[in-house]
C-alpha cells in the first residue's frame, strides 16, 4: 500500500492511496480532468477509483470531487458538517456516504479511520489507512497537534503531515493581519516548527517515511521547510535518510513516499 500526493499545497490537495488494486482518493482541490490527466500518469484511471474521502469542506479540498462522483459513480465518503457544508453539486444519495470520527470504515480490505484535527472548518478530520500491514495517515489543515492527533498518527509507516510556514516569513509578509492570525491560530496550519517538533515525536513511534506538504506559496519555500524539520530530527539524533526519509510533497506534481537507503 503507499500514498501519492498529487498535489500538495494551499492552492488544492489530492492524495492517492493504493495497493495496485485498491484505490482510494483523498480530497480532489482541482478540475476533474486535471485529477484525470494526474490519476492516469499512475496507471488509475478515475473508474478504478473504489472511493473519495474528504477532511473538510474547504475548495482546495474539494473543487472536483462533485465532478468525479458524478462521471464515475465514485462513492464520497465525508463527516455529517463536512457534506453539508460542501458544495459537490448533485451527487445521488447512494454515493454519499457519512462517516464519525475515530470509527474504521472497511474499503476492500483497506480500513480507513478518521481522526479530528483542528481547522476552521464544519467537522475537519485526517485519515489513517490499515491494510494489516502497513499504516499511512495524512494530517493536514490542522492549527494545533494535539494529543489525540498524536496518538492516532503514533506508529504510521508513512505519514504526509503539514509543514504550512515559516513564521517570519508569514508575520513580516504582504497578508492582512487578520489572515495572518486565522493562519496562526489553532484552528489555522501548522508552522514549519511545529511540523519539526510532531516529526521527532512520530520518528520516535516507529515512523519510517516523511512528507511535509501543504506548503504556502506565499509563506513558505521547500527548502526552508525541509531543513527545520532535518535539523530539527539531527540535532535529535535521528539520521535522515537512514531512520527516516524526508521529503516535500510538490505543489503541482506527484509525489511519491521515497524508500529507506
């Protein structure tokens, strides 16, 4: 089983978690024929897809969603605030599907649980994904990591977790004042910081693969997210590359969890 992230940033979000037979979307922040093109340069074409699971009604999260329930009969899976709150245009009631917090829902063998994050939205979660051998969670859009975002996240394999901005660079850029508090509250995104600190902690509970995503294009650079969270690790006393891979998810392109050298 591994993630892709198809796109990564606060422009629009997708993931892909697939073991070569099940598919399952997470978010789609762009047009359907744009996560079409995406889904078919990994050999998954739309129809392949067993379901879509959404964390929050937001648009980078949710712009085509509607669009490929409706044209591949796609079921949506989605918290009760999430779907009501969401505008994915007409989708039959059969395809809608809502879930609860901390429930495992079984998709072909693959078990997805959705775990509360801290975002300014309805009913925002992440998601863990258990094939019995191998655990992936994506924690993204979320303000604050509090314990119980830990504990789920606590054992994952491979984790694509929020590594939003670098504070100076928020604090002292071109935003109004207000965004910039929204940003930095709990129930904002995570600073490159925090996203540090929550990556040693996951290290230390058996993580072995590493994304940081969901950057600000305006607030943030890949290299200046990547190098917080390896000095971070290093002058912890984990070895990058060797205890853990570490990357950033693209903001345009698709990426894909990379092996321990």
């Amino acid at each position: 089983m591994k993630l892709y992230s198809i796109i990564s940033s606060s422009s629009g979000n997708c993931s892909l978690i697939t073991d070569g037979k099940i598919n399952i979307l997470v978010d789609c922040g762009m047009s359907g024929k744009r996560a079409t093109e995406n889904l078919e340069k990994l050999a998954v074409s739309p129809n392949r897809l067993n379901a879509i699971f959404v964390t929050h009604e937001h648009i980078d999260h949710t712009k085509g969603v509607g669009i490929l329930a409706r044209k591949y009969n796609i079921p949506v899976f989605a918290t009760h605030g999430t779907h009501i709150n969401s505008d994915f245009g007409k989708i039959s009631d059969e395809l809608i599907n809502e879930v609860s917090t901390d429930i495992t829902y079984d998709v072909s063998g693959i078990g997805v649980t959705p775990f509360s994050i801290s975002h300014d939205a309805s009913d925002p979660c992440g998601y863990i994904f258990d094939n019995g051998k191998k655990r992936i969670a994506i924690a993204t859009d979320t303000g604050i990591i509090t314990q119980g975002i830990l504990s789920h996240l606590s054992g994952c394999h491979s984790v694509l977790l929020e590594s939003n901005h670098d504070i100076d660079m928020l604090r002292f850029g071109e935003y109004p004042f207000a965004l910039k508090q929204r940003i930095l509250s709990d129930i904002g995104h995570l600073s490159n910081k925090v996203a540090a600190e929550t990556a040693l902690e996951l290290v230390k509970s058996g993580t072995k693969q590493l994304m940081l995503g969901h950057l600000s294009e305006k607030n943030n650079m890949p290299d200046i997210a990547q190098m917080e969270t390896y000095n971070y690790l290093t002058d912890n006393g984990v070895k990058v590359g060797d205890d853990v891979t570490l990357q950033i998810a693209d903001r345009c392109k698709i990426t894909a969890f990379k092996d321990i050298d």
